[in-house]
C-alpha cells in the first residue's frame, strides 16, 4: 500500500494556538475580516490585538474564505507531496466554509476528508489539534477520520460575551436573539447545539456570576472522563482569561493538555472584546 501523508487543514475560525499551528504545520484557510478600508485575511495579513483596537471605533463584517484562498492552500499541500487532508472547519450552520472545501476538494487529486465540527472557536480547533497527534502517533488517514469524528461529537464550547450587540449586528445570533437587550446587565453564556446552532446555555446577571457559571458548565461537561483536554481562549480579555485558566487547573488537575489562546478577529466580529471561551473534549 503506497504511503499515505497525512496533511492538516483548518478554517482560522478554529482559533487552533498558534505555536500548535506551527508545531503540527497546519495549513490555514482564513476568513475575511471587511472594514471600510478593505477585506483582511483573519491571522494573516490583521493579528487579533489589530483587530479589536479598530473594533473599538469601525464596524466590521466576515466572509468565509474566498474558493481561491481554499483552492490555493489545497495546491499547496499537494505541491508538498501531501497525499492525504483532514479539513476542519467551523460549524456547517454558522460558514459556508465546510461546503465550500467539500466542493473544491473533490476538484484535486487529494484524498480528503472534511470534518464539521458543529462547533466554533477552540471547541473546532480541537479537531485539529487532536488529527495532529493521532498523525504524530502513526495513525492511518482512516483511523484519524473515525477517531477524530467520533471525538468532535462529544467535544464542547463555552462562551462568556459581555455584549450581545455585535452578535445582533452581524446577524449570527442563532437560538440567541430572544434574549437580547432584555435584561439588564444579563451576561449570556453561549454554546453550540448538536445542529452547530449558537443559543444561550446559561443567562446570568453580573460578570462574576456568569464566570462561576462558566466554571460549572465545564466542570459537568468534564464529568467523571479520564482523558480530558481543556482550552481557555480570550479576546483581548487576558487577565480573566489566566484568572479562569488558574481555577480551571486547580479544579481538574488530571486534565491531560492544557491550551490558551487568542479568540480569532473574524470571531470576535461577532462577539466583540472581552469574551473568554473554554473548550473541553472528552477523548474516553
């Protein structure tokens, strides 16, 4: 049987570290962040810290990545004698990102597989972390897919948001909208359905409250699992973002891999400063 080399492929919404990015050597398809001036390319041509300071005074929007960006990247894998490509891409429900590599996909001579996560941020860019060390442990491309799909439906995301009104401005505010500007001071938690639908998990008035909250939900989401992975990403929130990571390792001390992260421009689009999301993926 010839060889198989196994690339990896992953949406920048995915919010994968980027020392892991460049440790596993991800390809990225970023997404386009549009202000009034012209569209960026989220991690490539803006960073996060970028993004948000002109968040602050200019609205912005987002575009999946462009067929060329996709196409570009799976040329280049192939180029690199790739033979094999896991995608990972953000919730179906939320981009046209998965669609859209499933159709450029069949157009090359790669063996692809494109993973919907169902899910957005760290609790995608799980599936791509955990395809690298299943690649770095000598899996087969197929034992990866089977491992990695069954993985990602039990993996799960947590977001705190102090403002709802960039999700209402961008229009991507799911099972969320019924909620917004209600109640003062109410700090939602969202979370991902099985759908890969945005809806709020969790209503609490207070920043504090809403953390202890976020605490719990991934304390049950953890459960009795032996083999846990967990993720804490901000958006310009870094202070709260090491606070919750310190309770969060005190809490759960067997927690196989710990990451921390930035919350990626075209995310936080539609979530706005100061958000912290945790990711947690049940490997039992």
């Amino acid at each position: 049987m010839p060889q198989e080399k196994i690339a990896i492929l992953v949406d920048s919404c995915s919010d994968v570290p980027a020392a892991v990015l460049e440790a596993a050597d991800m390809a990225l398809m970023p997404m386009n962040v549009i202000f009034r001036d012209r569209a960026y390319e989220d991690r490539v041509t803006i960073t996060p810290a970028e993004f948000y300071r002109r968040q602050a005074t200019e609205r912005a929007t987002t575009a999946s990545p462009t067929g060329k960006h996709i196409m570009e990247a799976l040329e280049r894998i192939q180029a690199s004698g790739y033979t094999h490509v896991i995608a990972v891409c953000i919730s179906a429900e939320l981009s046209g990102t998965y669609q859209e590599t499933q159709l450029l996909a069949a157009d090359t001579d790669l063996t692809v597989h494109v993973v919907n996560t169902r899910s957005v941020g760290i609790g995608s860019g799980f599936a791509a972390i955990y395809a690298a060390a299943l690649r770095s442990a000598g899996k087969s491309f197929q034992e990866i897919v089977d491992e990695v799909e069954r993985v990602t439906a039990q993996t799960k995301v947590f977001f705190y948001v102090p403002s709802l009104k960039y999700l209402q401005a961008g229009g991507r505010i799911g099972k969320v909208a019924g909620m917004a500007g209600t109640l003062l001071n109410v700090k939602p938690i969202i979370s991902c359905d099985a759908e890969g639908i945005y809806y709020p998990i969790a209503k609490v008035r207070g920043e504090k409250r809403t953390i202890t909250k976020l605490l719990a939900l991934v304390n049950d989401a953890i459960g009795d699992a032996k083999r846990v992975n967990v993720a804490v990403c901000d958006g310009v929130n870094p202070e709260l973002r090491v606070s919750v990571l310190g309770k969060l390792k005190a809490a759960h001390p067997n927690v196989l891999e710990w990451y921390a992260g930035d919350v990626s421009p075209a995310l936080g689009v539609h979530t706005g400063p100061g958000l912290i999301g945790v990711g947690v993926q049940v490997l039992d």
